[in-house]
C-alpha cells in the first residue's frame, strides 16, 4: 500500500464526499425505534438507510451488490457484498449502524442534535460519530484497496438501524442471511471508541446492560403530606430501600449477584491502559463545578468502567415538576434504572436476581411492578491472532505515529455477543471514533474529524494485510 496516497485520498474524499453526505444524514432526526413510537410510519429511518445507500451505490466499487432489506415490523438493514478480488473463500465483515438517540437537553448555543456544525476538528450533531461514519469508513476502505490495485477479500457490509433499542430487529435479518454471510474470517465493528485521538484504539470487551421500569405504588390517590406522613411510608422512601438492595449507596458498589471474576489478560490491559493515559482517563468528563469523580485512582477508576456493574437512574415518573408540586404525599414512584454489568456475566442470571431483589420481602408491603426488563449480553473478546495484532501496530505507527493500544469499554454492543455465538472462528476488531468530549447518547455529540480520517485508513491498511495472511493460510 501506497500511504501518502491512502492518506491524500482519505483527506480528499472526506472533504469532497463524504462529509457532506454525513451531514445530510445528521439533518434526519431518525430515531431508534425504542424512542420513537411512530418510527414505522413517519419513516425517518427509512429516510437515512436511503440516503446512506444511495451514496454507496454512487462509489463504483468493483463486485459491489447493494440491498436494502425491510421487513414490514422492522427497521431497514442496508446489505451490500462485494466480490473478493481473486477469490470469494473467505469474507471480512463490517457492521455499524445508523439509527439513532433522541436529542436529549443541553446542546450549546448554535448546536442541535440535527443540525450539522463544523467547529474546528470536530462535527457536532447527532448520529455522525454513533455511527453514521460507518458506513463511509467501511466502503471507502475496500475502495482504497481496489484504487490501488490491492487484492482484497470478500466483504459484507451490514449497517443496521436498531443498535440504539437493543439490535432487536437484527437477530432475524441474521437467521435469513446467515447462509449468504457465511462464517467471516475477520469482522470489523466501528461502533466504539478511544481514549484520545492520539492513536489507534481497539476494543477488547464491552460491558452488558439490563434496564428496567420499576414502580413503587403506596396509595390509590394522592393525599395530604401533613395529613398522611408518618404513617404512610413514602413511596421514594421505599424505592430508595429497594435499590439500596442491588447498589451501596456509600460505595457504588452493586450486590456479589452482578460482579465477576476479572480474567488475567483483562487485568494486565487495565494496568497499562491506566499507566500510559493517567489522570486524563478520569477527568474526560464535563464535570460540574467541584465535583470529584469516584475515585481518585486512576487504575480502579478503568475498572469500575470496564469491568465493575455499576448502577444508573435514567428517568422518571410520578415526579410533578417543582414550580407546581404540592404539599402531596404521591401515590406511586417510577423509575427506570439502567445496569452496566461485567462483560461476561450471564444476562438471565443478572435477570433473576434483580427481580428477587426489588419484589421479595418489599418494605411496608408496597405494591411493586417491575415491567420492560430489557438484557443485552456483554462480549469479551476473544484470543486475537499475530499477523492482525502486528498489522494493527504497523496501521497506527503509520498514520498516527504511536502505537495501537487495547481497551475495555463501559458501553454496550449487543449485536458483539450474537456474532461471537454466530461465527466462533472470527477475529474481531472492533474500534470507532467516540473519544473524550464526544458524548455519544448526549448534548454535543462530535465527530473527530482528523482522527476519523486516519482511522479509515487504518482500516484499508488492515484489510489489505488481512487478505496476504488468508492468501497464505
């Protein structure tokens, strides 16, 4: 590969190409279907798969098969094959997705999640970082090899509009195109992210995640505080009991039912990670005024992201806003909780045990519902072969002049988990461009432009060795 011409491409097509079909995209608010009831019939996602489909027909890429597949209860899967150079025996995977979160509060002045603005290095708005870009990296990537006159090998790229809610409508395009996917030797996934933009960054595990609705009702109608307390218990009262139950609220720490055994491996990355990026990998946050983080170390603060379940509360009901809230004992409170749990615990395991936690022996015998309970599997990778390790190192010494390094993520990928039962002979890279300040799921959500940039090139780079080292083998 020739890489001051990979790397001049890169600039010129992203500048020319495909940043402003990225920014049309990031216009579409097109949600994932958990947020928006009314995704089938609005069309908004159908919207963006078009849009993003119609541009990669527009790339010429030699052998290249485009589908857009829509089942009528389902978000649209963009699927696109193309050809192996000399051969079709082995195939390289690449996934991302297109859907995205509601626009959340906060963005700052001039900003909005569907409203593309270029600030310096960075694309401000929703979707272009988690993941719209997907879909470009991937297909400029296989693009380079063939402008070059690389071999590379079969690849399948799928994109697919449900990440957001779960991957829900993924698992049964999978069933239909499993026999067409085959078994991949190698499956980029680029819905990741780094810990600065300094270097090439892969993902070695992601953390599940459980949420839940749950509802602590004491009264049929609300009443007189001063009437009724001290002898009605608070439904806040007990809904703080029960989750006192699954978290410390001293520590943080959740109950032994959702920790594991961290593997060796995992352990070592963590000390190097946490010893080459010190105090800013705890600091990357847009911490208010004063506040501290957990911890002030900075090696138990990469665990307790990466490995430890951790615990969030991320809406309510039954609140009344305070400019019209009474002096009124509620009836009921709702929350919805959300659980990161580690990478390889069991989902029905963690499951079971957050429901015998909030429903048995409840406090004052209030009435508890537990609804929406929603599980997505963690994924740890697994062993990564020498020949992508060292094409990997050779990829980031060469665009970003350091070398690769590993990491866990706190996140969730739940399509990760899937693939690994799919195809347990794959390699897995998995990487992407959500790095510090990005805020993904966010107000400000951005796009490292420069890092964006050599990221793709990285990827061609990859690709072309991955094809010599399957030729051999």
């Amino acid at each position: 590969m020739d890489f001051k011409k990979t790397e001049d491409w890169v600039n010129h097509k992203w500048d020319h190409d495909i940043q402003p079909v990225l920014e049309e995209y990031i216009r579409i608010p097109n949600q994932s279907h958990g947020f928006d009831p009314k995704w089938n019939e609005n069309g908004l996602l159908e919207k963006a798969a078009n849009l993003l489909l119609e541009w990669a027909k527009k790339q010429e890429i030699k052998g290249a098969k485009y589908e857009l597949i829509k089942d009528e209860d389902k978000s649209p899967l963009i699927y696109i094959e193309v050809d192996g150079t000399t051969d079709d025996t082995q195939t390289v995977l690449f996934y991302g997705h297109y859907d995205k979160q509601p626009p959340f509060t906060g963005w700052l002045e001039g900003l909005a999640f569907d409203k593309p603005v270029v600030r310096g290095e960075k694309l401000y708005g929703r979707g272009g970082a988690d993941d719209g870009y997907s879909i470009f990296g991937s297909l400029a990537a296989i693009k380079i090899c063939q402008e070059q006159g690389l071999p590379h090998p079969r690849c399948i790229v799928l994109i697919e509009g449900d990440e957001e809610s779960g991957s829900a409508h993924l698992g049964p395009y999978l069933d239909k195109l499993r026999d067409r996917i085959r078994e991949p030797a190698v499956v980029f996934c680029l819905d990741s992210g780094c810990l600065n933009y300094e270097q090439l960054w892969m993902t070695t595990s992601l953390r599940g995640c459980l949420t839940a609705n749950v509802k602590v009702k004491v009264l049929n109608e609300g009443v007189h505080s001063g009437d009724a307390s001290g002898i009605v218990p608070s439904s806040f009262r007990v809904l703080r009991q029960l989750l006192t139950r699954v978290e410390n609220a001293e520590t943080g720490e959740l109950a032994d039912d959702f920790q594991v055994i961290i593997p060796a491996d995992r352990y070592a990355e963590a000390l190097k990670v946490s010893q080459q990026m010190g105090e800013p990998l705890l600091q990357r946050f847009p911490l208010a005024n004063g506040v501290q983080t957990v911890t002030k170390n900075v090696f138990n603060g990469y665990i307790n992201n990466t490995w430890k379940a951790t615990l969030c509360v991320v809406g309510a009901d039954g609140l009344p806003a305070t400019s019209s809230a009474g002096n009124v004992l509620r009836p009921e409170t709702t929350v919805k909780i959300s659980i990161r749990l580690p990478p390889t615990l069991d989902i029905e395991t963690a499951k079971v045990a957050l429901k015998k936690l909030l429903t048995e022996n409840v406090p004052y015998g209030a009435e508890i519902t537990l609804e929406n309970m929603v599980g997505m599997p963690g994924w740890n990778c697994p062993h990564t072969e020498q020949y992508l390790l060292d094409s990997i190192q050779k990829a980031s010494n060469t665009f970003y002049k350091k070398e690769a390094l590993s990491q866990g993520m706190g996140g969730t990928i739940p399509l990760m988990g899937t693939l690994s039962r799919l195809f347990p002979k794959s390699q897995f890279i998995i990487t992407g461009v959500l790095g510090p300040g990005s805020n993904a799921h966010g107000p400000n959500e951005f796009l490292h432009i420069p890092f964006t940039k050599k990221l793709i090139c990285c990827m061609a780079s990859v690709l072309a060795d991955t094809y010599t080292h399957l030729k051999k083998n």
